[in-house]
C-alpha cells in the first residue's frame, strides 16, 4: 500500500513538472508573440477584394466567361482546408518608409491535399489596382499597404486571402540567422554575387548571404529566376522550421515573428502552425506566376511592363492553389 501511494505520488511529481515546465514555455511564447507587430485590417469581402460565394453562384448561372478552374465555389468545409496568405518583401531602410512590394508570394497551407504550396507573383505584372487604374502589381503595397496589396491579389486572381506576413529585408536576414542559416545549392554565376563565397554547390548560408542570394538579378534568368531564388529560400526555412516538431514550434516562431508584421494574432499563428504538423503535411510545392508562354513584355509610357494573360493565368493559378 505504502508503495502504490509513493508511485502514485511519483507519477503527480512528474505531471506536475511536465505541466510546470509546459506553462511556462507557453507563457514564454505568448511574450514573445506579443512583440509582433501587428497591423489590423479590414476583413469585409469588400475591402478584401474577395467575391461573396453568392455573387460568383449568380455569374455561373448567369454563365458568365469568368477565369475559374472550379466549376463552382469551394464549399464551406473544403475552403478552411486551404489557407491563403500573402508574403510580401519589402525593399525599405525604415519601419515606416512607404515602400512598393519587392517581393510577392502568396503561401497556400493546403491541409486538403497534405501540401504547402508557394506562388510568386511577378512584381511588374500588370494589374488594376483599385482608385489607381493600371499598373504594376508591387505598386499596390505603397499606394495603400498590406490591405490594398491584398486586395489586389484577390481582385485581379480571384483568389480568397485574409491576412498577410510582412518582411523587409534587413529583418530576413535576422531571420534566417535566428534558426542558423539556410542550405542553398549556390551555382557558378552566383558566386561571385554572394558575400564570401568562393565556391559552388550546396552551403550554408547566414542571413546576410541569404538575403544577397535571393535578390541576385543579373544572371540568366533574369527576375524570373531571382523569384525562384526566393521561393527556394523560403521553402528551405519552412523546411527546416517543420523538421523541429510539433513541441518546439511555438517557441521557434515566437523567437522569428518579432521580425515581421502580420495580420494575425497569436492564437492564429499558433493554431496554423500546429494545423501544419497535426495534419502531416510533408510535400512543398512552388511555382511563378505568369508562366512561361502566357505574358509579354511591353513598353508603356516608356516604362517595362510584363503583361499577361488574365484569364489563362487565373485558371492555372488557381489549379495550382485549389487542386492537387
């Protein structure tokens, strides 16, 4: 009897230190999170640019020629398995310089089909951006900022985002170096162009190297291959954040969000980033938008505008994004 209370008392010790240690690791984790800048914005369809499920219902049966791969809307419970968010880079010195987008991604949690999907967009597609008529996609964000860059993307996409992950580019490199750098295979035209690296091949790179890799622009390939560069980075740092395991996310993300701005609060990271690992996601997929055979390049107004087709373009982004 006197044993069975000592191991009964031996197991309440241990639960009792689990509990202790997890409380606060938790509590770490929310102070951490709560240094997050987060910015709040409009979530109305409107100011969204998102259409209403019944307003695209009306134009189908209306059979109207709207760009979508869906014969109709997602239903309900299938559009809460894949989640939108748009990640933009920014090129500024200061928190509150305004600034144009120079990097554009939009990144899809697809719990539907176990996939972390990346898109970039290409910065100088040309789009309507709303009370500014025509003109180049990374202009949206310093025209109005994250809530006009989202709109954006939905109204020119069709697509269905409701928050944002921004980064400039002095914070990404904080970032990169918070989980010790990122293993990038360097090519030989790159060398040169990343800070001291003498030779090609697959190499860890810290956050000021990382940052010089993904912003190489002068080499074959152009700015095409300079948002492949950004989504390899990227995708290497989701990577090796997911390898850490479910226990050790909330404190990892807590030590590199301070170095963004966001819409979303704590509990949503949270839950997203736990949704990810609960859900066995393991495959990550990406692809740049507009493809190769469905843009053209035109001088308008003396200026260098890429300009592609809409339609087809909407239809294979959203293949990409909505199916598997």
């Amino acid at each position: 009897m006197k044993k069975m209370r000592l191991w009964i008392k031996l197991v309440l010790s241990v639960i009792i230190i689990i509990l202790l240690v997890f409380g606060a690791t938790f509590g770490y984790t929310f102070y951490q999170l709560s240094k997050i800048k987060t910015t709040k914005i409009s979530k109305t369809y409107e100011d969204l640019g998102i259409k209403p499920e019944v307003t695209l219902k009306k134009e189908l049966s209306l059979k109207k020629e709207i760009p979508l791969i869906r014969e109709e809307p997602l239903n309900k419970e299938d559009s809460n398995k894949i989640i939108n968010i748009a990640f933009f880079g920014l090129d500024r010195r200061e928190v509150n310089q305004q600034s144009r987008s120079d990097s554009i991604m939009i990144l899809s949690i697809d719990e539907k089909h176990k996939k972390i999907k990346i898109v970039s967009i290409m910065r100088d597609t040309y789009v309507e951006i709303k009370n500014y008529g025509k003109t180049k996609i990374n202009h949206a964000y310093s025209y109005g900022g994250p809530q006009l860059a989202i709109r954006t993307l939905n109204e020119n996409f069709n697509l269905d985002i409701r928050d944002y992950v921004t980064v400039d580019f002095s914070n990404f490199e904080k970032l990169i170096n918070a989980i010790g750098g990122v293993t990038i295979d360097v090519k030989q035209d790159e060398i040169s162009l990343i800070p001291q690296i003498t030779k090609p091949g697959p190499q860890i790179l810290n956050g000021l190297q990382a940052v010089a890799y993904s912003r190489i622009r002068h080499t074959v390939g152009d700015d095409f291959r300079r948002t492949e560069r950004q989504r390899t980075v990227l995708s290497v740092m989701l990577t090796k954040i997911q390898s850490l395991g479910v226990m050790k996310f909330p404190s990892v993300v807590s030590k590199l969000l301070p170095f963004t701005e966001t819409s979303m609060n704590n509990m949503d990271i949270i839950k997203l980033g736990t949704n990810v690992f609960t859900s066995n996601i393991k495959t990550l997929d990406q692809k740049r938008f507009p493809v190769d055979g469905y843009w053209t390049a035109k001088m308008l107004g003396g200026v260098w505008y890429l300009v592609a087709n809409m339609k087809a373009t909407v239809v294979q982004l959203h293949k990409f994004i909505y199916d598997d």
